[in-house]
C-alpha cells in the first residue's frame, strides 16, 4: 500500500488486498506450525497439527487459484495482525515450563490463529459473492470451513482432556 497516494480505491480493489493479507498469513502460519507440531505433547494434538499443516499448504494452492481466476498477480502484502498472534505464541509457548500446560497454551495460540483465519475467509467469501466472483467464493468456503472444523477440533480436544490435565 502506497504511502503517498491511496491504493485502494474500489471494493475489487480492497479484495485483492485483503486475498494478499491472508495469502501472507497463510504462508507464515506454514513456516509457524512445524514448531508447534514439535513442542505439542498430547499426540492427538499433535496429528491435529499435523493434519492442519498439510491443509494449509493445499489452501494457499487454492489462494494462488483465486488470484489466478480473478486476472491478479499472486502476491502477499505484510499482515502485522498475524505476525503479532504468531509472536505472542512463540513467547508464551516460550514461558511455559509443564508439557500439559504448554498443550494448553498451544490449543489456546492454534485458535487465536483460526479465528483471525475465520474472520478474514467469512469477509472475502463475502465479498467475493458480491463481486460476482462465485468461483472464487466457493475456493475460499472450502477454506473456510477447514479453518472452522480445525477451530473445533481444538475445541473439543481443550474441554474434553488437554485442560483438565494442565490443571
Ligand atoms: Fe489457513
Ligand atoms: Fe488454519
């Protein structure tokens, strides 16, 4: 974004900037979830991550296919947001002496970074419609609803034991 002149200036604008944000978020959070695969103790949240890693390769190949259908080039632009989710992870994960309790805490840093996910996909599927960009709406849904039932799965794992034995 220019410092001098204002670069967005229409809505098809704003998405494609706004496809850029999460495209660098999503880049980040590759390079970010092999340390909390490694860090993670309880083993199913470890395959959670695991699992969530190799989805979120195959997302970006759908973000490069959204900026493909849409005639832009495939670019990020810096997302201080998701840096500052991601860096806040790292020292608290860094703080964190007890395995359960670091389990806890990367539960806790995995949602933080979906729910930013969340809100970002719900915005461009929105949009997307509203431009008349179907296909590319129905690429970043599939997104979405990975980055939900990854939510979920984190979710369930926190209440139904990681919690209790951090506890
Ligand atoms: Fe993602
Ligand atoms: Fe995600």
């Amino acid at each position: 974004m220019g410092f001098f002149s204002k670069d967005i200036k229409t809505m098809d604008d704003l998405f494609v900037h706004t496809l850029r944000d999460i495209y660098y978020a999503e880049n980040q959070i590759v390079k970010a979830l092999p340390e909390m695969i490694d860090k993670a103790s309880d083993q199913e949240l470890k395959n959670g991550f695991e699992k969530h890693l190799q989805e979120t390769e195959m997302q970006i190949e759908r973000l490069e296919e959204v900026f493909k259908l849409h005639g832009v080039d495939v670019a990020g632009v810096n997302c201080p947001a998701i840096d500052g989710i991601l860096e806040e992870a790292d020292d608290v994960s860094g703080e964190v002496d007890d395995d359960r309790v670091l389990d806890a805490a990367l539960i806790a840093a995995g949602q933080a970074v979906e729910h930013y996910e969340i809100t970002r996909y719900g915005t461009l599927v929105a949009w997307a419609k509203q431009l008349g960009r179907n296909d590319c709406a129905a690429l970043l849904q599939q997104n979405l609803q990975e980055e939900m039932n990854t939510d979920k799965a984190l979710t369930a794992m926190a209440e139904s034991r990681v919690n209790a034995a951090a506890a």
